[in-house]
C-alpha cells in the first residue's frame, strides 16, 4: 500500500521541516563559536602551518613496527 503526498501536503510537510533545521544550523553555528580553540597559537604564517606530530611514549614501539606496512599499502 502506497500513500501518496498532494502537492499542498509535501509543501506544508517542507515547510514545518525548515524551521527545525534552521534551529538546529543556528545551535551548531553558536556551540562552534563559544567552544574554545584547542590548538595552541604559533607566530607567523609558515609556523602556523608547519605540522607536528607526536606519538606518546607507550605506544611508539608498536607505531614504529606498523609504521612500514601502512606505508607499503
């Protein structure tokens, strides 16, 4: 059994749904904007975008044993 959506009815359904997402874009946008940044802060361009990278101290052994094969693949 199919139920079939008159055109009036999908445009009342569109329009009761925009407001929902509307809120739910505007609380993701103002959650974005009052989270603190993680990332400490570097002086100059080039130094902001330099990476670092840094594999804690009791993994390493088995980061360093993997590290070939991921990089074969």
């Amino acid at each position: 059994m199919t139920t079939e959506i008159s055109g009036g009815e999908a445009l009342r359904r569109q329009a009761a749904t925009f407001p929902i997402v509307l809120v739910t874009v505007i609380g993701q946008a103002v959650g974005i904007w009052a989270t603190p940044e993680t990332a400490g802060r570097c002086e100059g361009l080039a130094a902001s975008l330099k990476p670092t990278i840094t594999v804690p101290q009791h993994t390493r052994s088995q980061f360093f044993r993997v590290t070939p094969l991921v990089v074969v693949i």
